[in-house]
C-alpha cells in the first residue's frame, strides 16, 4: 500500500497493453490491448480536481452513487434505484411493477398536455378533450360515476339504471 511516483517520463506512460498519457490537453487512460480496461476495488471512487469531492462511488456489495456538487442524484440499491432530483426522458418509462412518485405529474408533447396536481389532486387536461378508454370512471367514490359497459352514468350511484341516474 502507498504511492507509486514515476518521474523521467515526458508525458507517456507505456505498458505495452495500454497508456497513461498528456495529450497536450487532457489525461487519458487508454487500453490498448486484447482484454478490457479493468479497474479493481473495493470501492472505486472518481473525484472532481477542483474541491476533491465525490462525483461517482461504486462500491462492492452496496451499490453505486452517481453526484452534482457533491449531492446524490442517482444511487443503485438492492432493490432498485434511487433518483433525487428531475428526471427527464425523451422516450417511454416504462416497467412491469409500480411506479410511486412523490409531487406532481406533467406529460406534453408541445400541443397536447396531461398534469397530474397532487396538492390540488386535480387531472388537468389542455389542448385537447380529456378521452379515458378501457375502464369504468368514478370520481369521490359515487359522486359522479360512468359505467364503461353500458355508457350510463350515475351521480350519487355506482350502479347506474338509466343513460343518466341521479339518486336522491
């Protein structure tokens, strides 16, 4: 254990199977052999030049934390993963288990928006006419209720007789 200085070089460090080098702009690890680059630890940890802080931990058997100025905002757990912070994507999330969020939802693609209010716990709807298929829809239980089979509604009722059904 300790440090391994090399001095006398100029700006190559050479194994044969790959490089330690100054590009005259960056330092570089290149492998230049038949196998991959490999590098062995416990925990391996990247770290910025300008304040020593953590930017990438990975550790064996606990996972890995991903930083931004010295805050987590990704980690790998033994369940899953953690995400502190927005996350954005370009393409579909999706998955075969639940999603649980915490605060609100918004969905757009420039014309057409979906947001989901928590606080307000509201379903807001712009550019275009809300349209739910595929699912009966009640709304505070048996306030307002719409019977996906036969199209009827019911308003203090979840059993709708008639087109419109209003109890009371």
């Amino acid at each position: 254990k300790g440090v391994v200085v090399v001095t006398g070089l100029s700006n190559t460090f050479d194994s044969g199977g790959g490089k330690i080098f100054y590009d005259g702009s960056n330092s570089k690890i290149r492998d230049e052999g038949d196998g991959g680059l490999h590098l062995v630890g416990s925990v391996i940890e990247i770290r910025e030049v300008s304040d020593g802080n953590s930017i990438a931990t990975f550790t064996d058997g606990a996972g890995t934390l991903l930083k931004h100025n010295n805050s987590t905002k990704f980690e790998t757990t033994d369940t899953g993963i953690n995400v502190t912070g927005q996350l954005s994507a370009s393409g579909n999330i999706s998955g075969g288990a639940n999603l649980f969020l915490k605060g609100d939802i918004s969905s757009s693609d420039g014309v057409r928006g979906l947001q989901y209010d928590v606080s307000g716990q509201s379903l807001i709807s712009s550019g275009q006419t809300l349209d739910i298929n595929g699912t009966d829809i009640s709304f505070n239980t048996d306030d307002l209720y719409v019977k996906k089979d036969t199209s009827r509604v019911g308003i203090g009722t979840t059993n709708p007789d008639y087109a419109l059904d209003v109890a009371g």
